[in-house]
C-alpha cells in the first residue's frame, strides 16, 4: 500500500493529498526570484503547493502566502497568468478526449 504524502495548501490552509494540489516552485533565473508552476513535481528546491482552483490561487497572492512559504520576497505578479494557461491547457485535454491516466483515447 502505498502512502500518499500530505501537504497544506497556502491558499485555504487546507491539509490534503499531494495528488491533489498544484506545485508552485522559485524561478531562479528571473532578477526577481518569480514564482513558476511545476507541472512535473521534479523540479529541485522548496516548493509552495496550492489546489487547482482559482480561489485558493488568488488567496495565496493576496495573502502574500508565496513569499512566507519560500522564506524570501518574491514577484508572484505572474502566477494568476500561469494558472490561467495551466486551466487553459487542461480544458483541452479534457475537451480532446485523452485520458492521463491511461493513455487511451475516448
């Protein structure tokens, strides 16, 4: 049986599965340490977790809950548009019929 990691999202403060939320890391290469989403969970370093919503997303920015989960200031100025071509992206998944699970087609 495999254990699911738990973790909490800095939007709702809510505990749940990994599986379920949305990986937020620090872009390093920006001169200002900007905040990128991490569709693949491999990228290296600290990472802030929020679920797939738009709710929990705009209240981690305005709560300024990006810069307390990293420990330093950050530019989140751009998450509300990665989260928008992340919905974007995934309503077309959706509307293709391809199924990530199984890799079959509808």
């Amino acid at each position: 049986m495999k254990l699911h990691q738990q973790r909490t999202c800095i939007g709702c403060r809510t505990i749940t599965s990994q599986d379920e939320l949305l990986r937020w890391v620090l872009n390093q290469e920006a001169p200002l340490r900007g905040v990128q989403l991490d569709l693949s969970g491999a990228a290296s370093g600290r990472g802030a977790w929020t679920h797939g919503t738009e709710k929990c997303v705009q209240h981690a920015v305005r709560r300024k809950a990006f810069s307390r989960a990293f420990r330093s200031s950050v530019n989140d100025s751009c998450v509300a548009q990665q989260f928008a071509a992340y919905e974007d992206q995934s309503a077309k998944g959706r509307l293709s019929g391809n199924h990530d699970e199984s890799g079959s087609e509808i």
